[in-house]
C-alpha cells in the first residue's frame, strides 16, 4: 500500500513549505511501512425495505484522480471503518499518504491502522482514477470535531457535505487566519491563495469544496469547529 514515515520537518516558514512539499510531490516516492490490512469478510444483506434516505447520510466517498489528491472526509466514519484501510486497493506507484500536523511535530506517515479524521487533510496519490468508500458514525451522541491549531500554516480537512465559502467555514477562527490555499487536482497545483477579507481571485466568498483539505495560515493558537455534524 502507501504509508510515510515522519519527515522530521518540524516547524516550517511560512514559503519553504510549500516550496519543500512542491518537491517532495514531485521527486518522491516511498515504500510501504506496515502491512496492507485486508480481510475477507462477507458483507451482511438486510432484507426488508431500507430507508434511502439514512443510507445517503451514512455513506459517501472520496474521488481521486490521476496523480496526487488533498483529500479529508466530511464526518465521523463508523468504528469499523475509520482507518488508513480504507485506501486498500489503491494503485500509489509506491508513494505513501502524507498527513501534516504542526501542533504534533509536523509530517507524518499512516499505517493501515491510523486512524482517519475529519478536519484532517491528506496527501494520497494515485495511479488511476480510484473511489474510496465511506462509511460514516451514526452515533447520535457523537461530539463535532475540532482542530487544535498554532501560529503558522496548519493543514486542514473541509467538513460537511456540501460547498461553503471560505469565510464561512473558519468562521470559528475568523480572528486569526488571514490566508488559505487549495490544491487543484486537476491540473496538479496549488490554487489561487484566498485572503480574509479579500477581494477578487483572492475573495473569502470563494468556496471550499467537500472532501478537498486547505492549508490555512493563522496568526496565533486557535480552534477550529467543524461545520457538519
């Protein structure tokens, strides 16, 4: 499969690291660490009528194409379905799956074993157009998530199921981020930096789309709430 080991990188400026993921994207590729987690469990039919509705709510998927993908999931996924296994059967061309927390040191790897979170963002390439099923917690209790974030750029996973403009979505953090940048799969490169209170390319009314991640800039500790459940 596609797990890293931590890069080491630490605490980064605010250019070198784009500038160091723009080569590692490009010039690296790595082995896999751990072993791929695959089972051979039967999948268990219900019989009786099935609400489509609660079916629609509790799965979705995340589309990769053709080369790298900034990629999060938009809930809570099912205990039994929430870790880096979710990715079995992915062609990487021996590249791993990259995640980025500065609070926690910086980059590190997944096993098949790590868990996947929302507000989480992740670098996943791919050899083929491939979907990643989910399936999400129907727990009714369950707390929304939030990210713990420093001073610097923090990565971060878009939350919800459908299209929100960048001010609405760090609305819980409109005080300290000042800048954020997507990555445009389609064409493999960052997009158009949105600024806080930009205007133009640069507006904060752009949107933020589902199961895409963001790097964000901000300019002191903060916490950002998810915007789904």
């Amino acid at each position: 499969m596609l797990f890293i080991r931590q890069a080491g990188m630490g605490v980064m400026s605010r250019l070198s690291i784009f500038s160091i993921l723009c080569i590692i994207l490009s010039l690296c590729s790595f082995s896999v660490s751990g072993e791929e987690n695959v089972t051979g469990e039967e999948t268990t039919v219900l019989s009786g009528p099935v609400d489509q509705g609660a079916t629609d709510y509790l799965s979705g998927s995340v589309d990769l194409v053709v080369g790298w993908n900034y990629v999060s999931v938009p809930r809570r996924l099912a205990n039994d379905a929430n870790t880096a296994a979710i990715f079995t059967g992915l062609e990487s061309a021996g590249h791993s799956i990259w995640t980025y927390n500065q609070k926690d040191g910086g980059w590190n790897d997944l096993t098949a074993e790590d868990k996947i979170l929302p507000l989480e963002g992740y670098w996943v390439y791919s050899t083929t157009p491939f979907t990643v099923p989910l399936r999400f917690s129907d727990d009714p209790l369950q707390v929304p998530p939030v990210k713990d974030m420093i001073a610097g750029w923090n990565m971060f996973g878009f939350t919800g199921n459908t299209p929100a403009s960048a001010r609405d979505s760090l609305l819980s953090i409109r005080n300290t981020w000042t800048e954020v940048i997507g990555w445009d799969p389609a064409v493999q490169q960052f997009e158009v930096t949105i600024v806080n209170g930009g205007s133009n390319e640069q507006a904060d009314s752009r949107m933020l789309e589902p199961t895409r991640s963001y790097w964000v800039y901000v300019t002191e500790s903060c916490s950002l709430a998810s915007i789904g459940a």
